[in-house]
C-alpha cells in the first residue's frame, strides 16, 4: 500500500499542472459542484484543454465573459420533466 501514496512534493504538483495558467496568488476560491452529462463534462474538459487552462479556470473565464457581454448570466430554461414512469410491480 506504502507504493501507492503520494510524496507531499507529488500531491502539491497535482493540482496545477504544467503549463497551465495559474490564478495569482492569495485569491479567494470556493468550491462549485454540480453533475452533468458526460459529453457536457468532456466538451468543457477539451476545451480547457485547448485554451491551456484549467477546467475551474475555464469556467470561471466562462462566466466571466457571459456576465461582461450580457450583464449578467443569461436564464436558462427549466428542464422537461421525464413522462416515462418506471414500472413498479403491484404488491
């Protein structure tokens, strides 16, 4: 199991990865969750991938623009509700 762990200089070079851009220092994060389809998550994911930034980065430049183009983020639609009922048998 020893193999397995990490060094502490290997676990402070996993979250900035080479070449990345990088927030400067000593600016105030928060965590931001939410689940999405696998294809949304791997279209942000190459698209950070080719603008050479961080996926949180690409986000956070993301909102940025829609906010400095729009004024604010743009509303979204409530999503269709599913009308396919899962089959429970009777008891």
């Amino acid at each position: 199991m020893l193999s397995r762990m990490h060094t502490h200089e290997q676990y402070c070079r996993m979250a900035a990865q080479f070449g990345r851009a990088r927030r400067p220092d000593n600016v105030p994060t928060v965590l931001l969750q939410g689940r999405v389809a696998p294809d949304a998550r791997e279209r942000v994911a190459q698209a950070a991938e080719e603008s050479g930034v961080s996926v949180s980065y690409y986000l956070e430049r993301l909102i940025r623009d829609l906010v400095m183009e729009h004024g604010a983020l743009p509303l979204v639609d409530k999503p269709v509700p599913q009308r396919e009922e899962l089959p429970i048998p009777a008891a």
